[in-house]
C-alpha cells in the first residue's frame, strides 16, 4: 500500500492492494479465549490479569506501518509516500454483542483511558502528526467485525478537514481573539435550539449546517484544545462516557449506522515543523467528537457539486426530536 496526494484539493489516498482476513469463519477474534488469533496487546485493563475489560491490539490488516520513514518521493507533479503510521483496534468489552451505549458508566470510562493512554503514547512518535480514534457501527458504516471495538490511527499527516478546522479557528482567533468552538458552545447553550443534551462539562447538539441528517457533535463546555490532555480525570472521564452513551441512545432511534470520530489537536511536536505553526494552538482549537448517522435511502450525502445536502429535519428539529426521545439508565 501507499498514499497518494491529490494536488488539488491536498487531501492523502491511499491504494490498498492487498487485504488480509482477521480469522477463520465463524470464529471472532475478539473474544475472549481467542487472544491467540490477534497480535499481542498493546494495552490492557486491568493489567496483568487474564480476565480482562479493555484490549489495545495492532489492527491485523493495518492500513498503516509503523516501522520505516514516510520516504516521500515526487513523480512528476504528484507526491506519494509509504503507508506509514499506526492502525490499532480498541476491544471495547469482552462480551460480543454488548454495544458502547450498553456499557455501565465506569466501563465506558475505561475505553476513553485507553484512548488516552494510546493517542499520547503514539505522539510521542515524531513521525506522526495526527493521532485519532474513531468508530464505524453498522454494515452501512463499514463495520469490519461484530464485536464492539473503534479504531486508532496515526498518521505523518493531517486529515484535510482537520486542516480545514486548524485554519478557520486559526484566522478566527486573529481577528477575534477567541475560540471558535467557544463562540459555538456559548450559542447553543444561550437558544437551545439544536443542543440536544449536556451536562457540567460536555454538550451534546445538532451542528447549524449538518451534513447528514441527525448529525451531532459533543464537546466540552469549556475550553481545550487536546483530548488526550485533558480527559484525565475519573470525573471528566465518566461525565464524558455518560452523555456520549446517552447521545448514542438517542440515535439508534433515528439510524443504527454511526460514525464517529475524534478531532483532537495535531502533534505540535513531529518533525519536520513548519517555522511558527501552532502558535496559537492551545488558544485557538478545541477538540470534539462528531457523530455521523447514516439513514440509507432517506438522503443524499453530497450533491453533485460535493455541496452536502441534508434533506430530512433541519438541525433544529432533529436536535428537539433527539431531545424528547426517553431513554433508560444504564
């Protein structure tokens, strides 16, 4: 495999060419007892015991290597480069049909500290510039295996609608000297009218220029510009795991297709750096998780012109319909 750069829009391919199953038919992986089909862990909770909650494993048909350098090259106007980076499975629970949203609180939890245990492990990595997670849930969605588990990747660089972001926070905060993001959250707290959920620290709500029907956003009241920075406490931890599993609740009423992906800030540390990047950084970005439903049949995700067109509820009455779905504890 490599990546290829589109030279007009800068966004990375990558051309796959090989493809590598995870196991025999009929046998999950993921399962406990079948450790022995999958690389050994990368992470573990608890650790050192055999009974265990939480798995970190590398992803047997990695899209991306860790070993090597990205050893770019030109071929006339284009670039490309190795497929180098990380691609790593997150094993949610031991249990093969228990969904994220069916966790109990503290083992919801777990799975943020494994995320951010592996997202700052892997930045120390100077090769990478941008370390996610992310999670495809449903056939729709790409789904790979049954059992619940996301996705962690790092790459040597940043996906084009992270870029996309970096920039506009970064020009707002020039002329503003504010948070974008912070400009969002204050707003929708003010009207609700797209929120959709929220608590002390983190907001559930419905984006004013949704993509896709019930598109939703979660992120934290106030102000951080790096996940795996500032999830680290047991409180924000298991505040943060109850309202996304209460959100995802809300959803499954509406598409049983998700995908979810973490925007986090770059690492500010890889090499090489641009003179003066991520000056404001700290100030200007702020991380979230955006949810993408998929509702097959009912709307397109792009027009022709690449212009997304949501034809089902606008945001606003998406959020209130999400609002008013009664949902049990867990």
């Amino acid at each position: 495999m490599e990546l290829r750069r589109d030279p007009i829009t800068q966004s990375w391919v990558i051309q796959q060419t090989t493809e590598v199953s995870w196991a025999k038919s009929g046998v999950c992986p993921l399962c406990p007892g079948n450790e022995f089909l999958c690389p050994p862990n990368l992470y573990v909770y608890p650790y050192g015991e055999r009974s265990w909650q939480v798995r970190v494993i590398p992803h047997r048909n990695a899209v991306y290597q860790i070993e090597g350098d990205p050893a770019r090259q030109a071929q006339g106007i284009y670039d490309k480069m190795r497929n180098l980076g990380a691609h790593e499975v997150v094993i949610e629970h031991p249990e093969h049909a228990l969904r994220y949203a069916q966790l109990s609180d503290d083992h919801a939890a777990q799975t943020l500290r494994a995320y951010v245990a592996r997202i700052t492990d892997l930045k120390k990595d100077l090769r990478f510039r941008y370390v996610t997670f992310f999670r495809n849930v449903g056939k729709e969605a790409g789904q790979e295996l049954e059992h619940p588990h996301s996705e962690i990747t790092a790459t040597p660089f940043i996906p084009r609608r992270v870029a996309y972001e970096l920039r506009a926070t970064e020009r707002h905060y020039e002329t503003k000297e504010r948070c974008l993001f912070c400009d969002i959250v204050r707003q929708e707290l003010d009207q609700h009218e797209r929120a959709v959920e929220w608590n002390d620290l983190f907001l559930a709500f419905c984006p004013f220029a949704s993509r896709v029907p019930y598109e939703t956003w979660i992120m934290p009241i106030y102000h951080h510009c790096s996940f795996e920075e500032d999830v680290t406490s047991p409180d924000k931890q298991v505040q943060l795991a109850r309202l996304l599993k209460s959100t995802l609740r809300r959803l499954s009423t509406v598409a049983k297709a998700y995908h979810l992906v973490l925007h986090t800030s770059p690492n500010v540390n890889a090499r090489p750096q641009r003179p003066g990047a991520w000056r404001t950084l700290a100030e200007d970005y702020h991380w979230h998780f955006e949810i993408l439903p998929i509702i097959s049949g009912k709307s397109k995700s792009y027009s022709f012109k690449e212009v997304y067109f949501n034809s089902l509820p606008p945001p606003e009455a998406a959020a209130k319909e999400l609002r008013d779905v009664e949902i049990a504890e867990t």
